[in-house]
RNA sequence: GGGAGCUUAGCUCAGUUGGUUCAGAGCACCUGCCUUACAAGCAGGGGGUCACUGGUUCGAGUCCAGUAGUUCCCACCA
C-alpha cells in the first residue's frame, strides 16, 4: 500500500483542496448560539495591501488561536475585513492616475473618487483571497470594509454625536504637515530621526545701527524669510543694550522686533533665537504670547510662499542650500558647523515634515481615554506581553488632542456644512440635517443644501478603524443587536506594537464610550519580522521574501510553523528561509510516519506485552504534553505551545512510540495494537491542526474513513484521563538506558544485527523485568540476567544507580586498541599543533 | 533630555513565588550510519563563571545597588 505514496508530502494540491472543502461547507461560519462566542477580529489590512511578512505572521498567530478554540468546543469566530487606509490608499491612486498623466486636482473630488473606488474594486480584496492560502480560517461571510455603507454612517455618526458631546472642536493649530502627500497628520504618524544638517549663525543688523548685529543659529535658514522676531532671554545680560530695538530680516531688510522671552536658552547657540510663529511650535507660542504677526513662508507642497517675496516657488531644500550662499556673500553667514538634529518623517511617505499652521479638527482626548487607561491599568483588558503596559500608562497620562482632518478625498468626508455667504457651520450627520439645523441654527427658515458647502477634508483613518470591534456587527447603527450582544466584547486581539496607540488604545476609547465595555480581553501583540541581520522587512530594502512564493515552496503549514517556530510574543522574529525549511521537514516527517502505519500488515490477534507497554505509556504522554500544551495557550506562548507538540509527535511519537510498535520484519501488527496506533495518531493530528491544518486534515481522513461533511477541522479535541505518571517515569529510565547502551554500541562498533547478552545489576530487578520486551526491542538482546555481583570480564555502563554489563566477548579487542591508538596520535597531534601556535610570537 | 525593557550554549530564546524537573529547548556544529517510513532522515556527542562588580541570604540566572553594552517608547533646544 505504502508504495503509492510518495517518499516526500507534497502540500499544493492538497491545501487547495482542503481550503476549497472548508469554504463550500461553511466550516468557519459562525451564527450566535448557545455555545460560549469565542471571537477575534481581523486587524484589516488595508484595502489595496498585498501579503507581507508581518501579515503572515499576525494572521498565522490569529488562525492558530480561533483554531484550537474551535475544537475547544467554542463557538469560534474571526472576522475579516479590510481597512480604507486614508493615506496609503490615496498615494497609490494618486501614483496611478499620475502614470497616465493625470493629475487629482485637475479631475476634481468626484472623478478622483470614481477612479479611487475602481481601483479599489480591481485590486481591493486581493489581500483577502491570499490569507485563504495561509489557512485563515475566517467566517467570510462577515467581510467588511471601513468604508461600506453601514460602516460609514456609524463613523459620521460617532464624530456628530462627539461634537454634540463639546468633545470635537475646530481650531488653528500647528500640525505636522506632509508636503508630499499635502495632509496634515497626527503626532503618532511623526517618526523622529536624527538626521546630519548644518547649524547656521546667521548675524541680523539691528536697525538704525551701522555696525551693530545680533547673531542666531538655525538650522532651517530658509526659514529666516518669515521670521517676525528675534527673542532673547529677559535677565541676559549681554544682549541688554538691544531691548527695544528692532532688527533686520537679512536679504529682505524687513525690520522685526527684539523681545524677551524667558523660553530661550542662553547656553544654546549665541543666546538668541529667530521666531517663525508659522513654522515652529515653539516659536508659535511665543507669537501668541507676544502677539507677533505670522508669515506663512511654505506651500503646501513644501515650497517658498509669495508671502516672503523672495525664491518663490522654489522647493524648501534647494532653497536651504541656496540662502546659505546667498547670505554669505551679503555678509550675513557668521559660520556653518555640521550638526546632528532630530528631524520628524512622515511615517507614510517619509518626506520631512513641516511644522504648519491650519485649521483643523480636534478631538479631546483627556476625558475620553481616562475609562481606557484604567481598563489597561486595572487588567480589564490583558496586554500580552505585560511589558506594554508602562509605554500604554505613560502615552495615555500624557495624551494630547487628536487631529481628526485629513485633507485628502478617499475616506469619509467629514460632516460640516458651512454657509457660503457667511461664517458659521452646523455639524450634522446627513445633507438634509444640516440644512434643517443650519435654518434654526442661523434662523435662517429659508436656507436650502445650495447655500451650504461640505467641509472638503475626511476624517483620519483611526477615527474609522476604532470603531472595527463594534461595527462589524453593527452595533453603533443597529444598537442591541442580538449579534453585537452576542460577540462583544470580543476575547483576542492579535497586532503589531506600533499601533498600540493608533489602533489599540483607540479601540478601548470607543468601546468604553460607545458599549459602555472593553472591546477584547487580550491584546497579544507580537514582534517586527526582520531579517537575519535584525534589519526591519521592507519592500526598498528587498530583503523580505514573497509569503505567496514561501507557501508554493514549503507549503502552508511548513511557512506557519517556521514563522511561529522564533515568534515570542513583543519579540522580534528574526526570519530566516531555513526557519520554514524546518516547518516543511516536519510536515514530511508527519508524513513519512503516515506512510510506515499505512504500510503495516494487520494480523487479527491480540496485542502482546509489548504493544500494550506502548499504547499505554504513549497515552500518558499525549496527556501530559497536552496539560503542557494548554498551559502555554492559556499564557499566550504560541511558540511554546507549538514546541511541545513539535516534540511529543517527532521525538515520542515517531522516534520511540513507532519503534516500539514496529512488527518485527515480515510479521503483522495486531489488530488491537494497530487500532491503537491510529487513535493516537489521530490525537497528535488534533493537537497540530491549529498550527498545520492542511496536512492534519488531510491525514485525518486518510487514517480512517470519515462521513462527508467531517472535518478534523470543526472536531473536538478529547479529553484525557490524567498521565500515568509511574509509566512516564519508569520508561524514562527505560529509554536513559537504551540510550546509554546504544551509544555503547556504536562507540564499541558492535552492529545492531548482532544480539547481546545483558546483565542488569539492580536493587530493583523486577522494575526491568517488567519492560524487557521493550529492552530487547531496541537492543537486540539474546537473553537479559539479573547478577547480583559485578560481572567480571564485561563491560559496565552505569545509568542512574543501576549498572548494566556487556560480556567482552562481544568486543573486538584488537579493533578497540587500534582506535584508541588512532584517537592518542590525534590529540598528540593537534597538542604540537597547538604549542608551536603558543609558542609563535 | 525623560522613561521602560533586555544582556543565559555559535544563533534565536525558555527559565513562574531564590533551594535535585536549574543550568534547558530548537536550530547550527561534531562523529558514525543511504538500517525496506522518512538523508527534508537515523543513532550518538561536544558546548554556557547565566554581561560585569559589589551586596542581601545558610543558599542567587532568580532579590537589591552600581557599571558597561543594547533595544524600544516619549519629548525635542533653535
């Protein structure tokens, strides 16, 4: 029979034919019933993603998790979905049309939408249909998308009824701002690095004295044009003869005032600092306590503005280098020294980011994250591992307001009307309601949708995805639910770190205001995927493999092994091919042992001493690698969990069990014995099926013969009587000795065909007796005695406090000393070898 | 600048409340094997002063302090 299967398991045909049998029989579904929900939703990637590295192993971890619950006898549901993505999505189309000559602000908000959608419908999704290849076991019937209709109506919805809450407000404000994608974008989304520039002293002439200058350091000379003030520190006392004087905008001759702050270091630089209120934060707060003009000297796009009336147009840092030339040879340069500074990057498309003065939309965030610390803090919801929860406490006592707008045109458009012959606004969930409102608002009975203008921005991604745990079942637009009140709160979140703060720990806001609980129970998060050289996977560097060409190579259960394999939770994975190299190694080890118990002929007659020594302590090892097993579950230890079955089916199973149940050549396996096999290999199937669901499956139904519409997949783990911890023991000291007197075979060159003669000298004889049939097994003994004394002229190997001999007979004496006179001219060897080094200068 | 964490075998990591499951696992490495399940394999083996220094204790990878290195988070001085 063995000889139809091949020698080595090949999974594509199969994982597609399992995945195609789960789906057609709806296997993931889950509909509330009177099972316990055990619930995690999908983190959605986003709508235009394709599958990376950190995909696969956020989602392998997930799959692993609902999995196990599933055969747990939970109602198991994970919802998938996909996330509209504001910024990135935007980018690509912008990129697209731009390929094709097209520019967004030439096709204006409507056809840019209409191309935005088509592009959503041609590559939105893909994502989705690549997680089936990994194994993902979804309810797909749950799909949902950020931006879907109900979706989007419960996101206006939040952000009208938090504006009517005074909780959203709309102010000028200084935000970081992306010259690229020409958005505004929130703190979180700012990655400081330092980054190599200049430190320019730059000396003012102070107005109406010939030779009299004041110098500052900048390391953003263009910036010099916009300057309204030069500040100095009120007590210092080299710079008291310029209170009250006014100095000169190099290049310009613009006159600026010199005022005092107490906000300038004295120790910095010369002591004094240029004030740009549009361009600084910090400058913007001394504009406001000073009460300076601001001049805007940047375009949105990150050029110099007409406002400054010099280099217009031209790009920020073509200008840095060109005013630095410019104002040395009007004198104005004092020096140029290289200076280390911490620049901020946007996190979406790298480019600097600007400091710039807007009007924008708010949220406060003071009041609403307090119910979400206290969750966090109290452990009402787990972070996994625990040491998150100090950065968590620490973000959230020191949150700040959250800037909602985004001035792009793929996401919600944010719900303010604005009247177009006046000032005022109405925030309103809908067009017909803000013109209802804006008519009692403004008293104004006559208005109509024509006098209002929407606000042109959308709302930030995050004010979207926070609300994911509640709105894929409906709960803000269909409130109380029987799904809402069945599934939330849900248990497990599996993410990534870095977006404790974007995603988490907004969650838990939301959940707390609108649900009045917790979203999940426990937020695993799990680590980066970098390479071997610790660099962090990344499409510019090329060093991250195609996850897709990984599952055609090593099949999918041998990827999900190899990533979980080196993944502890908050730890970085350190990926490296040889990792799933190993993961498909095993599968082919399950595989081989497949074929060994498919190959044995079965005799119908009783099991014998040794057979049933084998069933039973291989039982008690399945219970306890299984008490094992959940332990680790219960804490999270994925990886740990995976080892343990790793082990119990390589090592236990397949290197001790099956020899032990090995028919000697020619001879049959006893029908008892045999049907005992299979039912612990069907056990060690259902403890791998959350990691390796493919090959599992596919073993399962070939061990026995299933009824359509079985599935390994929705069976139930069993539940074991506890291990026979004397069985365990006993064999451990069997299996020591074994051991000990194989290595004794190979280091005396004894071959295994010829049999020997063994004397146990033992204060507990009758312990071996009871399991030599095992002893003879893997020894290939003639006969076993039990010597009271020493046998004289044997070998002795000791293990433990019992002495086993070997008579000499066995040994030939003359190939023993020809290999220990080998092994001395070795050592003597490498001994020269080694002095003449020591002995070399 | 502030805060948190980490440092255990060549690599990646476990080591729960200090005391014979405490010095472990997987991989890598070495030796011998193509033994009719599997060379993507089998059998055996070597390897660590648990970063350093000091302290607490009868006893410390395990607790405390300091030092060095390293990672992350937050803030950011022009």
């Amino acid at each position: 029979m063995s000889s139809e299967l091949s020698k080595k398991y090949s999974p594509g045909e199969i994982e597609d034919k399992w995945y195609q049998a789960w789906e057609a029989a709806k296997v993931f579904k889950s509909v509330p019933d009177e099972r316990e929900p055990y619930t995690i939703v999908i983190p959605p990637p986003n709508v235009t993603g394709i599958l990376h590295m950190g995909h696969m192993l956020n989602n392998t971890l997930q799959d692993v998790i609902i999995r196990r619950k599933r055969m747990q006898g939970y109602n198991a549901c994970w919802v998938p979905g996909t996330d509209h993505a504001a910024i990135a999505t935007e980018a690509k189309v912008v990129r697209l049309l731009a390929e094709q000559g097209i520019k967004k602000s030439d096709i204006g908000r409507e056809k840019f939408l209409e191309h935005a959608y088509a592009w959503k419908e041609k590559y939105g999704g893909i994502i989705l249909q690549q997680l089936r290849k990994l194994g993902a076991s979804c309810d797909w019937d749950r799909t949902a998308f950020t931006m879907d209709p109900e979706y989007s109506e419960a996101v206006i919805g939040v952000f009208c009824d938090l504006y009517e809450k005074g909780h959203i407000y709309r102010g000028l404000r200084m935000v970081n701002w992306d010259p690229q994608a020409q958005t505004a974008v929130s703190d979180e989304e700012v990655i400081h690095r330092d980054t190599p520039g200049h430190l320019y002293h730059v000396r003012y002439q102070i107005e109406g004295l010939e030779n009299e200058y004041v110098t500052i350091a900048t390391t953003r000379p263009e910036t010099i044009l916009a300057d309204t003030a030069i500040a100095i520190h009120p007590e210092d006392e080299r710079y008291t003869h310029l209170h009250g004087k006014k100095a000169l905008v190099p290049l310009l001759n613009r006159p600026i005032p010199i005022i005092l702050d107490d906000y300038v270091d004295r120790e910095f630089g010369t002591g004094c600092l240029k004030v740009t209120p549009a361009h600084d934060t910090n400058d913007y707060e001394i504009g406001q306590r000073h009460d300076l003009p601001t001049i805007n000297g940047l375009n949105a796009d990150g050029t110099i503005s007409e406002e400054v009336g010099l280099y217009v147009g031209q790009d920020r840092f073509v200008v840095r280098k060109q005013i630095a030339k410019d104002l040395n040879a009007a004198g104005h340069l004092v020096k140029q020294e290289d200076y280390m500074h911490s620049v901020g990057y946007s996190e979406r498309t790298d480019a600097a980011i600007e400091p710039r003065l807007s009007l924008q939309w708010f949220l406060k965030m003071k009041e609403l994250s307090a119910p979400a610390l206290e969750a966090v803090v109290d452990g009402d919801v787990q972070l996994i591992p625990g040491k998150f929860i100090n950065t968590y406490k620490h973000w959230m006592e020191n949150v700040r307001d959250w800037c909602l707008s985004r001035q792009l045109w793929w996401g919600h458009q944010i719900p303010a009307y604005y009247l177009k012959d006046a000032d005022g606004y109405v925030v309103a969930p809908t067009p017909e309601a803000a013109v209802e409102k804006a008519r009692e608002k403004f008293k104004r009975p006559d208005l109509t949708l024509a006098d209002l203008h929407q606000d042109e921005d959308v709302l930030d991604t995050w004010a979207s995805s926070w609300l994911w745990p509640i709105n894929v079942f409906h709960g803000l637009t269909q409130p109380d639910n029987p799904e809402i009140s069945y599934y939330y709160p849900t248990q497990d979140l599996v993410t990534a770190p870095e977006i404790l703060f974007f995603w988490v720990a907004r969650m838990i806001i939301a959940g707390k205001e609108y649900m009045g609980e917790k979203p999940f129970s426990n937020v695993y998060l799990t680590g980066i995927v970098r390479d071997d050289q610790r660099r962090k996977m990344s499409k510019s560097l090329g060093n991250s493999p195609d996850p897709l060409d990984l599952i055609a190579q090593y099949g999918a259960d041998g990827v999900r092994v190899g990533m979980l394999l080196a993944s502890p939770a908050g730890n970085d994975l350190l990926f490296k091919e040889s990792l799933v190299e190993q993961g498909r190694n095993f599968a082919n080890k399950i595989w081989n042992a497949y074929r060994l118990v498919k190959g044995w002929s079965v005799a119908d007659h009783p099991a014998n001493e040794r057979e049933k020594l084998a069933i039973a302590w291989m039982e008690a090892r399945l219970a306890e690698a299984s008490i094992e097993i959940e332990d680790h579950f219960s804490k999270f230890r994925i990886s740990d969990a995976l080892m343990s079955v790793y082990r119990l089916k390589w090592d236990d199973f397949c290197s001790w069990f099956l020899e032990m149940m090995k028919p000697p050549y020619g001879e049959a396996i006893s029908q008892e014995a045999y049907d005992g096999v299979i039912r612990l290999f069907e056990e060690t199937m259902k403890l791998l099926h959350a990691f390796m669901p493919f090959i599992t499956e596919e073993l399962w139904h070939g061990l026995k013969e299933r009824s359509a519409g079985e599935f390994l997949a929705v069976a139930q783990l069993s539940d074991l009587d506890k291990p026979n911890e004397t069985l365990l023991e006993d064999i451990a000291l069997i299996k020591e000795a074994i051991t000990a007197l194989r290595a004794f075979r190979t280091d005396k060159q004894i071959p295994f065909k010829e049999a020997i003669t063994l004397h146990i000298k033992s204060d507990n004889p009758g312990l071996f007796q009871q399991y030599e049939t095992l002893l003879a097994k893997f020894l290939n003994t003639e006969a076993i005695h039990y010597p009271a004394e020493k046998v004289e002229g044997a070998s002795s190997i000791r293990v433990q406090a019992h002495e086993f001999f070997i008579p000499l007979g066995a040994i030939d004496v003359e190939a023993e000393r020809e290999k220990l006179q080998k092994e001395i001219a070795y050592q003597e060897g490498f001994l020269i070898k080694v002095n003449k080094k020591l002995e070399n200068e």
